[in-house]
C-alpha cells in the first residue's frame, strides 16, 4: 500500500505473527537532489559515465584468468 509520504506492507508468517512495515518514500523532488548541476552526459548510448572521458582499456593480466 502506498500513501503520499510512505510505503507500507503487511507479512504473515506461517505461525499466524503479522508484521507490518512503514518505509519513507522520496521526500525530494525528482531532479532536485542533484549532486552535479553542471554536469550532463554527453551520449547516452556510449558505456562511459558522465564523469568519464574514455574508457579504460581492459587489463589483458585479468583477461586471461
């Protein structure tokens, strides 16, 4: 079940115990919490991260294993 501030759910164990859970939901607006305003990804087809600017090249050592 989900309100406007949280997420809650009910379990029954096989010995008849009911159990119910309460979990915060995201109280921040989507987008607001960004930790890199000024920062966008350039391809969102391409591997890398945003902070990326190549990829790494495989170590062939571990490629070999």
């Amino acid at each position: 079940m989900r309100s406007s501030d949280s997420i809650m759910w009910t379990v029954k164990f096989r010995n008849g115990n009911m159990k119910r859970f309460k979990f915060p939901i995201r109280t921040t607006a989507e987008g607001a919490a960004n930790a890199y305003p000024d920062l966008k990804g350039e391809n969102l087809d391409d591997e890398r991260l945003s902070t990326e600017k190549e990829l790494p090249a495989p170590d062939p050592a571990k490629m070999a294993k």
